[in-house]
C-alpha cells in the first residue's frame, strides 16, 4: 500500500514539472522580450530578428522600438518592429502630437537600421502623422519660393 502512494506521488511529481517546463517553453517562445540597454544589443538582435525592446534616448526625440519577430509575404521573409514616438525633445510645439503614436515597420531579415529610417516600410498612425507634417511643410516651403509665380496666376483669374 506504501509503495502505491509513493508511485502515485512520483507520477504526481513528474507530471507537474512536465507541466512546469511546457508553460516555461510557452513563456519564452511567445511572451519573453529581452531589455536591450544599448543600441549594440538591440542591432545584434535585429540583425538576428530575436524579440528585444530599446529606448533610444536620442537629442531630437526618444523613441521605443520593439522587434516583434518574422512575418512571411511570400517569399520574403521580414522582421517586424513596432516603432513609439515617447518624447518630443527638440522642434517646433506642433509636433508634440506625434508623442504617444506609433507604428509598425518590416525590414528585410539580416538588415539592421532604424526602423522608421524608410517610411514606405511602415504603417500605423505615427506613419501618417509624420507624413502628413513633411507634405505639409513641403507646401509651405514651394509657396513661399514661387510667391511671385502663384500671385500672378491668381491675378489672371
């Protein structure tokens, strides 16, 4: 009778760290995110598409970047890192609205650099709020240079 209550309890045991060791495997597999404090650990897990977060505490802005692992679209097989904009450190106060937003970017699998550095690789509302700011100021800028030819064209109007 003893030694059925100490097999029971040795099948009990087992069964448990089996248990144990598939939620650690779970965890690690689809949870886990390694800190990256510097901007080398966070390339070396870019270049390999290895789940990692850094906080590029740059002059201009701080931004939180967060690879997120591989995406497949037929043959191509890129990394997926979402992109936060934390803090407006430098400019001008109307950007201010691109804190808080973000977006996610896919690089090519073996290449490392920063994400939002291609903008045609991205989506997400961070996206389109800087887009919308670069054509707007773009604007401005082509009015100003060709004031004289926009206010002749109005004249003839």
């Amino acid at each position: 009778m003893a030694g059925l209550k100490k097999e029971a309890g040795r099948r009990i045991m087992l069964a448990i760290l089996i248990l144990a060791v598939l939620l650690l495997a779970v965890y690690l597999t689809f949870f886990y995110s390694k800190s990256c404090k510097d901007s080398s650990c966070f390339a070396q897990s870019l270049s390999k598409c290895q789940k990692a977060s850094f906080i590029n505490d740059a002059k201009a802005a701080a931004w939180h970047y967060s690879i997120k692992g591989i995406t497949s679209e037929g043959n191509e097989k890129n990394c997926r890192i979402d992109v936060k904009m934390l803090q407006i450190k430098e400019g001008s106060k109307e950007l201010e609205i691109l804190q808080g937003k973000s977006m996610s970017c896919y690089l090519p699998k073996g290449i490392v650099a920063s994400p939002e550095s291609d903008l045609s690789k991205c989506n997400g509302l961070l996206k389109e709020y800087i887009l919308e700011k670069i054509i707007v100021k773009k604007m401005h800028t082509y009015i100003l240079e060709h004031i004289g030819e926009v206010s002749e064209e109005l004249t003839k109007v």
